[in-house]
C-alpha cells in the first residue's frame, strides 16, 4: 500500500489560485495511486479554491493529504467574520457525512412573484452554490475553524463509486459526468457581441440543457422600460405550461428581475446547477446593466456639455430662448416650450419645438389652452411653486438663475415610455443651465444699451448745418458693443459766426474712460464759450485731467473754423493728436498740422497753432488712432494706406469721403474693430 502523501501551499488570491492548487492535487494523486479519483478532486478543488478567492479574498492554505484508502482536501483562507458563505443553503446543513445529504431545495415561485423569487435568489448565492457540488461528489466534507480564519475540506474516499453511479438516474435525463461539469464552469461570456447578455445566456442555457436532459429552456428578462418581461435566450422548445418544468430567479438588482426555465422536473443535481447556471447569467446581466449605464451617463454629460458650449455662445436673449427647445427635442421629449414671465409674473409662450413639424400648429393651442387642469394652468403652478410639476405626458421645471424665477421648461412625450428619474435629472440641470444663459443674455443685453446710451450721450446727436462749411462724421464703436470707447467729436458754436471742432482719443475703455470723455467735453464747452482762447482752454482741461482724470490721458485735435469770403481759416491746435489729412481739390494729399503734447501727463503742455486755409473743394480729415492702427494679422492699415485712400476723394461732399474712409477702413480685416473708429470730414463747400 503506499505510503502517505501530503502537501501544503499557500496561494494568494488571485485568478490563478484554482489552477496552482490543482497542480498539487494532481502531483499528490500521481504520488499515492489514486487516478480514479483525478476528475472529482480537481473539479471540487476548483470549486473551494474559488470560492475563498471570491468570498474571503485572502491568501489560501492548501492541505492535500492521501492515503491507500483516498484523498483528504483542506482549503483555510484568513478573512474573520462569521463563515456564512461556507453554509449549504439556507434550509441546508452545515455538513454532510453522506452524498445524498442534501435537503430537497424548495420549489421555484412562479415569474409573476419576481421580486421575492429575485430576494430569495439573492440570498441564496450569497452562501456559495458550488458546495452543492461538493456535497454531491464527496465522500463526507464539513467546515473547520480557526483563530485567523475558517476552511472547508472534503474526502473522497477509493471504494467509493463515482457519481453517476451512486445517484439513480432520474426520468430527466441522464446524470451529468464530472467532464461535462468542468465544461459548463468554463463557459465565459464574450464583451465584444452587441449584446454579450444575451449571447453568453444562450451558450450557457444550451450548455445547460444538454447537460441534463432538458428539452428547452428559456431565459426571461424584465429591464422595467416599460416593454415587461421579454425573452433574453431560448434554446430548444420553450416550456409548456401544462408541463412541469424548472423555475430558477436571477439574483439581478432593482429594477430588473429574470428568472430561467427549463423543460425538465426538478432534480437533485438539475436545481442546483440550474443556480450555478442562473448566476452566471445574472452576473453577465449586471455587468452589461452597469456598461450600459456608465454609457448612458457618458452620454449625459456629452449632451450636458454641448448644451452649456452652444447656449454659452448666445447673448441674444431671444436666440438663446429659441436655442433651448432645439436642444431639448428630440432627445429628451417629443416636444418642448419654454415661457417667460413678464414684469407682472404672466408667463408667455417664447419658443417651442415638436418632432413633428406638422405638430406644431397644435401644441401652441394646447399650450394656450385655458382651464383648471389645462397646461397653462400647471406651468403657472410650476412658476409659483418653483419646483417640478408633472403634466399629463411629461413634467415641467422652473427656469430660475441667480434667486430669480424666469419661467417655465416644459417637456412631453406622446407616445413611448415616460420620463425616468435620470432624464428628469438631467432635464433639470439643461433649465439650470437655460436659465443661467438668458439671465446672462439679459444682463448682456441691458450692458449693451447702458453702454449705447452713455456713448451716444458723448457724441452730438446731430452736426450742424452750416452755410458753406460741409461737415460729416462716422463713428465704429469697438467689436464688444457692451463696452464704451474713449473716442469722441463735437462741433461747438463760437460768437462771430466761427465754430470749434474737436475729435479726442480718451485712454481706455469703459465706464471710467467715459467718465472722463464727458469731463473733457464739457470742460472744453464752457470754457470756449466763455471766450477763452484755445491755448488757455487746453492748458485748463489738461490741469483737470492731471486733478481728476484718475491717471488717464487724451488728445485732442481742435480747429478754430471761420469763413472769410470763400475761404475757409483752419487754426489747428494738436494736443498729442494725430495730424489730420488735408485733400487739395485737385487730388493733391497730404498731413498737416504740428504735435503738440497730451493731456493729463505733465503739468505742463504745449499745443502750437498752425494755420491751415481751404480753398473752395479742399477737405481736412481728422481721425482716431482706431483708423491707423486697424490690423490685419501682423499690418498695419497705416498713415500711408489713410492718405492714399483719401486722395481719390477730393472733389465728393464731406458725407461720401467720412463713409468712404469708413468702409475701407473696416474692410481692411475681416476681424471686428479692436478700437473706436472716429473720423470727421471738414470741406470748404463755398
């Protein structure tokens, strides 16, 4: 007989566990004799192996010891707590001395009872189903204890029968062999089909039902999307229901529930494979449940993320309210409106979107329908309450940014599932965002006019007409029209029929370079008014800039004009100022005029006069560094490109050569205007 033979290792607990440990059984059995017993030691050394890599995730103790008589196994792992997934069942026993021991499992609740039959199943796989394996095959087999853990061992005894014919064969079909068992726990689902749930149950039910003699099964599967219970895979002929036939539940989470039916009568060894079977499944479906929904959430926060990028590119208040049903339909709802509440809180409709463009028509009368239970009534209810209201084919939520309730987003589907809790969510977040964007697009367009009426309260609404003195203007403000620019005109009368025009260039922008554009200005009426000469009026502006200018600075351009016959008298004074651009009437260009220093730096300034006669048909053009220094790229527009441009202009009225300039100014780069543009045309029309 031979001697005995025994071995021990300690394996970590990773996927290759099962596989080392039945390398030691198969050496032990090749030591000691025993071939007989290779295929029912490795199959139940596999099940204990991965069952304490699963469940206790520790490193394992291995013990294999045989003897003449046969083969002893113990698998120890290292986890405390109580050993619950080591019990049977939960009408089963703890241990078995024999290998009919097993108590008869209960019979399976019908589909109808789901989620008990789905809590049961739960329950159930939570305290390991391959002992019922073990159970079957071994000898005798129980649980061991000790301080830093707990183990299970089986024996499998040399005069023992095998399986096949220890257990009568019932009328089902024949026993599975311990080969074909090994076969069905290797089956693997495959991730790459579209739908690997799916596939991998029918493998397995087929697998499954050869096994043990089924005639047909059939896998059941409720995803609550509304559709119910469909058939997720079949194989052969689906159960009767006059016939007996096996009922196993699918331990998948709410909301889900499945169960798996098989054409054949309950067995001792058919239930518990059919567990073993309809967990695998139930765990293939959990992980495409869970793929599916980090797809969909991915998804999400894609249309999330879009949402925010295109309603963040409006600042058009009505484009924005006409952009958000866009975005909403039809991912969302078959139809979406959106209403405003006006300044007396009355909503009003201000856009809405249908899948059907034919629809249309009739969504805006339901959504002007009036009564107590019509939508009008619910989206006021919605505005008043500030929380989501549902409507008879979809729901409603407040538009609301910054504490401000704005109005109302509704959505509905007429047909197809309802709205779930996700889409909501979601739903709310894209009114969050909606909100926001027009209370955005509100706070812009208020800047814009604010920005409009404070520059045009810096320009003369009109210039005057003046006998024999042509006189135009053109003003670009800069591309961001919520933004005012520090360039200015005017044309102020003097006594003796003369007049004083002025172009400036204030430092900056904004409310501040507003604020001292309109100092400048005013300052320099009164004082003009008040008879003091050009010199001393400037002298004056450029102490109170240097006062109160807040460290800003502008220049000036002014020119005293006065017809005498039919010349007109030009005495220029540039204060830091470009020299404006004189136009003879025979096409003759070129800039006149000498610098001078800019106000608001030095306590001191000097603004020399230089004397500049038109003749009948000659214009002075002045301007703003915004007309200079227009880019493209890396050019320039340039003193050289102004008075080439002005050159072909003499002999035109005032009014065509400032809109002439302006347009090739402009058309000079595609891009907006980075500074004011400012030119004014003087022309000696006598």
């Amino acid at each position: 007989m031979p001697a005995e033979v025994i071995r021990r290792i300690r394996l970590p607990a990773d996927r290759r566990t099962p596989a080392a440990a039945r390398a030691v059984v198969r050496t032990v059995l090749a030591e000691a004799d025993l071939p007989g017993l290779l295929d029912e030691a490795l199959l139940l050394t596999t099940e204990l192996t991965t069952n304490g890599v699963v469940h206790a995730g520790t490193e394992l103790d291995v013990e294999v010891v045989a003897d003449g008589q046969g083969l002893t196994v113990t698998v120890m792992d290292f986890a405390a707590g109580p050993a619950g997934q080591l019990r049977l069942a939960r009408t089963g026993a703890a241990r078995s001395d024999s290998p009919t021991g097993a108590p008869k499992p209960p019979a399976a609740p019908a589909f109808g009872n789901m989620a008990a039959a789905a809590a049961a199943a739960a329950e159930l796989s939570e305290r390991g189903r391959g002992l019922l394996l073990v159970d079957h095959f071994a000898s005798r087999w129980g649980t061991t204890h000790h301080a830093g853990g707990k183990g299970v061992w089986f024996r499998l005894d040399r005069q023992r029968q095998t399986a096949a014919e220890a257990v009568p064969v019932p009328e089902a079909g024949p026993t599975p062999s311990v080969g074909a068992l090994t076969s069905l726990l290797q089956v693997a689902p495959e991730p790459q089909g579209e739908e690997p749930a799916a596939d991998f149950a029918g493998r397995l039910l087929g697998r499954l039902a050869e096994l043990i003699g089924a005639a047909g099964g059939v896998v059941r599967l409720d995803r609550a999307d509304g559709a119910g219970p469909r058939i997720l895979a079949r194989y052969g002929r689906p159960p009767s229901p006059s016939t007996e036939s096996l009922r196993v539940p699918l331990a998948v989470n709410r909301p889900y529930l499945g169960e798996l039916e098989l054409d054949s009568p309950p067995t001792a060894y058919a239930r518990p494979l059919a567990g073993m079977v309809a967990d695998r499944i139930a765990l293939t479906i959990e992980t495409d449940r869970l793929r599916r929904a980090d797809l969909r959430r991915q998804g999400w926060l894609t249309f999330l993320a879009e949402c925010s990028e295109l309603l963040a590119q409006s600042l058009d208040v009505e484009l924005t309210m006409a952009l958000i049903p866009q975005l909403v339909v039809p991912r969302l709802g078959q139809w979406c409106a959106v209403h405003i509440a006006d300044a007396w809180g009355e909503l009003n409709l201000t856009a809405a979107a249908h899948a059907d463009e034919s629809a249309l028509p009739q969504l805006y009368a339901t959504l002007r329908e009036s009564g107590p239970d019509s939508i009008a009534a619910r989206l006021r209810q919605t505005a008043r309450a500030g929380a989501q209201i549902p409507l008879p084919d979809g729901f409603a939520v407040p538009l609301v940014a910054r504490g401000q309730r704005l109005g109302t987003l509704s959505v509905g589907r007429q047909a197809g599932p309802r709205h779930d809790v996700e889409e909501i969510a979601v739903l709310e977040d894209v009114a969050r965002r909606a909100a926001l964007a027009i209370d955005n697009a509100r706070i812009h367009a208020e800047r814009r006019r604010v920005a409009h009426t404070l520059q045009q309260s810096l320009l003369p609404p009109v210039l005057p007409v003046v006998k024999g003195i042509g006189l135009a203007a053109e003003y670009v403000p800069t591309g961001d029209d919520a933004e005012v620019g520090g360039d200015f005109y005017d044309v102020i009368p003097l006594p003796d029929n003369r007049w004083l025009v002025v172009v400036g260039d204030v430092s900056g922008k904004g409310v501040q370079a507003a604020t001292v554009t309109g100092l400048v200005r005013d300052v320099i009426r009164v004082l003009v008014r008040d008879g003091r000469p050009l010199p001393d009026a400037l002298a004056r502006v450029n102490d109170t800039l240097v006062e109160r200018g807040g460290g800003r600075f502008c220049t000036l351009a002014v020119a005293e004009l006065g017809l005498a016959g039919d010349a007109l008298d030009v005495n220029l004074h540039l204060a830091g100022h470009q020299q404006p651009v004189l136009v003879r009437a025979d096409g003759r260009a070129g800039y006149v005029g000498a610098g001078g220093t800019a106000l608001g730096l030095l306590d001191t300034v000097k603004t020399p006069s230089t004397a500049v006669p038109l003749r009948p048909g000659d214009s002075l053009i002045f301007y703003t560094d915004g007309v200079t220094e227009r880019r493209r790229g890396r050019e320039l527009f340039g003193l050289d490109r102004l008075r080439a441009a002005a050159a072909p202009l003499a002999g035109y009225s005032a009014d065509v050569v400032a809109a002439r300039l302006r347009a090739t100014t402009l058309g000079f780069s595609t891009e907006p205007p980075r500074d004011d543009i400012a030119i004014l045309v003087i022309r000696n029309d006598t």
